[in-house]
C-alpha cells in the first residue's frame, strides 16, 4: 500500500508480533486516526499464524479494552493496545486481522502533545526497574484537561523465540484527571514493588469540571 493511500484511509493499523528489542513489549498493536474527529472504537480481531492460518479456537482481548470500546482514540492521534491470546494455538499467533466493529464519535480535542505515563521511583524520577517502581507519573502538556486510565501490566518469561504474554493486567480503580499543562502523582502500595514491568494507559471521555 502507498503512503498516500494509507493517508486516504480514515484508520490504519499496525501490529507487531515480537520486538526487536529483546526487553521491548510484545504483540503491540498500534491504531492511528487520520480523521479530525475523536471516536471511541470498538476492535475485532481475527488471530492467525505464521503462514496466515486463521487460529478459530483463540481469543484475543487487549489490555486498555479497545475489543469493548473502552479507549478514547483522539482525532489525529494513535492508541497503543497490547493484545492478549488465550485458547488453544495462542502460542502461534503472528499475525492480527483487525475490524473496526463499531465506531462511536466523542467531543473530544486534539492533542497537541502526548500524554505521559511513566513509572517512577520515591524521588518522582522516571524508571524502567520494576524493584524502582514506587509510583506512576502523569504528564499533561495540552491546554485542556484530559482523563487517563491507566493499567499494570507483568509479562511472562521469555520462552525461546515466542512473544511474551501480558499474565497480569491491574487496572486503577478510578480513573485520572489531569488538569491542563500540569502532572499528577500516584503512589502505589509497597507489595506492588517489582510485581509490574509496565504501565499501560489511554484517554477517556473526560469527567474533569
């Protein structure tokens, strides 16, 4: 497909089985808008295999939960979900076929910056050590209030040259408001300490005032 018909699309769609980086995050699928309206979509996913093989006795749900139409995807701007497979064959799963099953409009803005999430360690610093991991670090550059929900997610070990599995997904239990140009700060109990190796997060209609 050429970069201007990718352009013409309103959605496009990009799924990688395995990092290249060895420490990377596996089975990311990455969805961009290319419109100039916010929508909240809800996924379908088809698995299949190296050779392109449909996997009909594997499920497939992703952790910020765009199979139930839970992200908020801005107008021009992209949603990360890290996808999880369950069933039998869930191990040969290369490649994603994605369906755009419904698509709600929402009145959101579009952002001018990323929103950041981050773990952090007891001196507000960023971290990749999960032993480091004391809380989450919320960065809202936009002029406008956003709201984050945000996921821990713990993977498998690796296992020879297999994507590694998301096996633990704990998502807060109220979601974030973040006030416009500032961050928030949210500290985790001790227990949590090296059981989570990312945070995943995605934007939500808003409930700020």
């Amino acid at each position: 497909m050429s970069p201007r018909a990718r352009r013409n699309r309103p959605f496009s769609v990009e799924y990688v089985a395995r990092s290249k980086d060895p420490d990377g995050t596996d089975q990311v699928l990455t969805l961009t808008n290319h419109t100039e309206v916010s929508v909240m979509p809800t996924l379908a996913f088809t698995a299949r295999d190296i050779w392109g093989r449909e996997l009909p006795h594997v499920t497939t749900q992703g952790v910020n939960g765009s199979h139930r139409g839970t992200p908020l995807l801005p107008a021009n701007g992209t949603l990360t979900e890290i996808l999880r497979f369950d069933g039998p064959g869930h191990r040969d799963v290369r490649i994603v076929d994605v369906q755009l099953s419904e698509v709600e409009e929402v009145d959101h803005p579009q952002l001018e910056a990323d929103v950041r999430v981050v773990m952090i360690d007891l001196e507000q610093k960023a971290v990749l050590d999960p032993a480091d991991f004391w809380g989450i670090g919320i960065a809202n550059p936009n002029p406008f209030g956003v709201t984050v929900r945000i996921s821990l997610v713990a993977f498998e070990d690796r296992e020879r040259d297999y994507p590694r599995q998301a096996v633990d997904v704990v998502t807060l239990q109220h979601d974030v408001d973040v006030a416009s140009q500032s961050h928030e700060v949210i500290w985790l109990p001790e227990d949590v300490r090296g059981r989570f190796e990312l945070i995943a997060h995605h934007l939500r209609p808003p409930t700020y005032v």
